[in-house]
C-alpha cells in the first residue's frame, strides 16, 4: 500500500501473439515497463495471455472425425503451451519481482497431453503461491482444455489484502463465488476473454454481492496479433478485432472505477481503500 493507505491496481488489456509464446512474453516485459511507472501493489493480466486464446478456431473437429489439419493446428497450439515449473514461469516470476506487486496472469498450462486454461498468482517476492486451473472449459473450449478441480480454489493472503481469481465464466456460477466470499475474497481477480455488455453487470454484481473490488482483464485481441495462416471463417484481414476488450475496475458498492477499456489495448489504474463501506 501506498503512505496514503490505498492498494495501487492495474489491469492490463492486452492481446496475445497466438502460437508465439516468446514474443507474447516479450510484449508482457512491455506492459509491465508500463505498469511499473504508477508502482503497482497488484497487477491482473487476461485469461489464457501466455499461449494464446484461439479465437475463431475449431481445429478440424466434428462430431466423430477430425482432420489432418486441425491437428496439426492443435499441435501448433499444444507447442505454445508453457509447463508449470518451466522457464516461461521463472520469467513471469521475474518480473513480479521487478515490479515488487502480486502479479495474476492468465496461461496456457500443458501437463502431459493435457492443455488447462490456469491462473497463476505470484508474490511481489517472485514466489507462485496459486495455480488455479478453469473449473470447466465454456462450450467448445472443451475440446482445448482439460477440466480443474476444486483443490485449486485459493484465496492468498497479500501484503494488502485477501486475494483471490475467477477465470471468465467461472464468475458466472454461483457456487464458485460463494466459496469466495466465504473466504473473505477482498480483491477479485477476473481474467477473461468475455466481451460482451452482459460480463459488466456481471462484474458489478460481484463487487457488491461480495462487498470486495473487481479487477477484470479482457483480451484486446486483433487479427495482426496472428500469423497470416491462422484459419479463420472469413478469412484473414488486418486490423479486425477478434476480442474488443471491457476490461473495468470496480468498488465494493458497484461503482465502475475505471474503464471499460475498448478498441484499444492498455491499462486501468486506480488507487482503492482496502476497507470496504
């Protein structure tokens, strides 16, 4: 907390390179430059940031049969998914450390064959005290993703608070909040790829349902964030938003602090008084 006594949070609304995991983690060192300047006590990155949300893709598969294509492409994206301890996690824990903040960022998890959609929660130490995997994969998410489990539900005791992550449409069901809320969640960590107007009165009804703040980071994510062979429906054009962001920032009594942020990537600040009214 800063000597005024407010926790400094900033969320990062950002794309990511899908299938290039190094030059997402390149673009990451970028944004975390940016967000050091304004001295962070907790920075939130979208859902599925290291590895990629594949937007628009359904991999060759049908009920039944798949091509040879499509797994080509899912071995493409099985590739730009990072293992957990690994290389990838030493350099997000580096740069918690650098910004001396709890860092939440959204990954792709590869676990033997498996894929999981993770969050992962670090120290301003640089230590990994969450690994949170997505209870269940929305919709066809599950022919990406391997299913969590509720082992992985913490609620992690920060210098400035009680800390805890909802991934997309795990804030949509009411049992997962209550497990939350029965923890004392006081900073809501929301990760996702959910752009729709519906998500801010979600995000808002969270807020004041558990009387905690709501830091939410969308993706904003464009087709020059893709290689030219990415098989989209329509076919690849440049400069089309796939994923037009919302990321906001909301108060204990559903007041929208900052953003949503849309058409653009960048970042929400604000500075919160850690006790709820």
């Amino acid at each position: 907390m800063n000597e005024s006594g407010f926790v400094c949070a900033v969320v990062v609304q950002a794309g990511s390179y899908v299938f290039d995991t190094q030059r997402t983690l390149d673009q990451f060192d970028d944004w975390c430059d940016q967000a050091a300047q304004h001295r962070p006590d907790l920075v939130v990155f979208p859902e599925a940031y290291i590895g990629g949300y594949p937007k628009g893709l359904d991999f060759g598969a049908r009920v039944g049969t798949r091509s040879t294509e499509g797994r080509r492409g899912f071995e493409r994206y099985f590739n730009a998914a990072i293992e957990i301890p690994g290389p990838e996690v030493d350099r997000l824990a580096g740069a918690a450390r650098r910004l001396n903040a709890m860092l939440v960022i959204g990954v792709i998890e590869r676990s033997g064959r498996t894929l999981y959609c993770t969050a992962l929660t670090f120290t301003p130490s640089g230590d990994l005290v969450a690994r949170h995997r997505k209870l269940m994969p929305t919709a066809s998410e599950r022919l990406l993703w391997g299913l969590g489990d509720g082992s992985t539900m913490d609620v992690i005791e920060a210098p400035f608070g009680r800390v805890a992550t909802a991934i997309c449409w795990e804030n949509y069901m009411p049992l997962y909040r209550t497990a939350l809320y029965a923890d004392g969640v006081e900073f809501w960590c929301a990760p996702t790829v959910d752009e729709r107007d519906v998500w801010q009165a979600t995000m808002r009804h969270i807020a004041v349902e558990g009387r905690c703040f709501v830091l939410n980071a969308n993706q904003y994510l464009t087709t020059d964030h893709l290689p030219h062979d990415y098989q989209l429906p329509t076919g690849y054009e440049p400069d089309v938003a796939l994923i037009g962001g919302g990321s906001v920032i909301v108060s204990p009594m559903g007041d929208v602090i900052a953003g949503p942020l849309r058409s653009s990537e960048g970042l929400l600040v604000a500075d919160l008084a850690r006790a709820a009214p």
